[in-house]
C-alpha cells in the first residue's frame, strides 16, 4: 500500500518532530537554569569558623579576695581584761611598733604575753595597750576589746583610735614583706568593720610628740604612701579577715611556735 503521505508531507512532519524535540530539550534547558541553586555544603574551613563563633567564650575568672584569719585572744593565752577601761566609738588608725626587736618570730605568743603582764602588772592598765598587733610572718592577733580605748605611755588621747602594733624594733630591723601584708589587712578590717577611711592612718609619732614609734623604717612606709596605697588595693580586691578561736587557732598557734 502506497504511503498516504507525500515527500513534501515527510519533509514537513520531520521538521515538525525536530522543532517539537528540539523546543522540549530547549525547554528542559530553561527548566534546568531557573531552577533554585541548592546553597553550597559548608567546607571544613567555614564549618570550623561557625562553630568557634557560636560558641561563648568564658570570661576570665574574677581575682580572688583575699583572705586571713585573726587569732583570739584564747589562742596566745591572754589573761581576762580587768573592770573598767574607757569605753570609745572607733574613728581611726594608729600604728605603733613595741620598739623591742624580735628576731625569731617563734617567740610572739610568749612576747605578747610578756606585753600584757607588763601593762597591767606595771602599768595599772586594764590589758594589754593595743587591739590587734601583727607579727614578722604577717600573723594578726585580736588583742584589747575594740569597745574600750587603748592606753599609751604618751600624752595623746587614744579615745577613738584603732591601734594595731607591729611586732619589732623598726629603728633596727627592716620590716617584712608579710608584716605589711597582715598590717594592711587589718587596718582594711578596720575600715570596713568600724566605716572609716584609709586618711584617717597614723603612726604613733605623727599624734603624740617625743616618741620616735614606730621606727623609722616602719614610718619610711607611712610617709611614702605605701601603706595607705596597700590598704586601698586590699579593700579594692576584696577581703575576708575571720576571726579563730578553739581547736584551728591551737594549730595555728602550734605551727607558729614550731616554726613552719
């Protein structure tokens, strides 16, 4: 049977096919390029990056305050106070020396004690003179009731000072490094403990003529502000000064005398 179509209709039919085949890969073609781009994966680079960025970075740890402890008067073997005594609200800071030098630390209990025999055998005084005093290693110990002013063998009135004695001949012994640490510690107690400021600090020398205490390489600290500059860079950091008594101030106590 004859084909029913002619050469001019074979001819036509397949640039019919060819246009519809080519407009359908054309089409494709135009499908494939407006098709939405999948984001490209995350190199080993970039993952690295995100995850050092999504990540919080600890801040650095604050400086930690620093700490002391004030050992009772149980602890180095003090008599009772006797009656009386003058009772005063605290409103400064004075530093004395005992102008006796003490060259083995190992012996400040038994020097303390010898202070307040002498004061309150000698002297009449209810107890020993001072409220804290501190040793050539820095150790604090509570001595006289705050509550009640000191006593001096000068003429200056000591109602409302806060005395603390520094342990030593400082006209003849240099002072130590941790001799300074415990004295700006406790006259930073002071401060807080009582609300005073750090410009009320004097040394006995500067409110009672005729005395040299407390040695001029303890007031060498004084007048050059170092002290002061101390005292001001404990309360600034932060500080804890805890009172001991019983059994830890015992082995406190122990290991001073021991020597360790």
């Amino acid at each position: 049977m004859d084909n029913p179509l002619s050469a001019d209709d074979n001819g036509l039919n397949r640039r019919r096919l060819l246009a519809i085949a080519g407009g359908a890969g054309f089409a494709s073609f135009v499908a494939a390029c407006s098709a939405p781009s999948k984001p490209p994966l995350p190199t080993q680079q970039s993952t690295a990056t995100l995850a050092s960025t999504s990540i919080p970075v600890a801040p650095p740890p604050p400086t930690p305050a620093m700490s002391g402890v004030m050992l009772c008067r149980q602890a180095w073997g003090a008599r009772p106070a006797r009656p009386g005594g003058r009772p005063h609200t605290i409103t400064r800071m004075t530093l004395h020396h005992s102008a006796v030098a003490l060259p083995d630390n190992r012996g400040i209990v038994a020097r303390l004690q010898q202070h307040q025999r002498f004061h309150q055998d000698t002297k009449g005084w209810v107890d020993i003179a001072y409220h804290a005093a501190v040793d050539r290693n820095g150790n604090i110990f509570e001595l006289r009731d705050t509550a009640i002013a000191g006593d001096t063998a000068t003429t200056y009135d000591t109602t409302g000072h806060f005395l603390v004695l520094a342990e030593g001949n400082f006209d003849e012994e240099a002072v130590t490094e941790a001799q300074l640490h415990g004295v700006a510690l406790v006259f930073a107690w002071a401060t807080s403990r009582f609300g005073i400021t750090v410009d009320t600090l004097a040394t006995h020398r500067q409110v009672a003529p005729g005395t040299e205490c407390p040695g001029q390489n303890l007031q060498a600290h004084i007048d050059s502000g170092d002290l002061a500059n101390r005292i001001d860079g404990v309360i600034a950091q932060g500080f804890e000064l805890q009172p001991i008594c019983g059994p830890a101030a015992d082995a406190r106590i122990a290991a001073i005398e021991a020597g360790t």
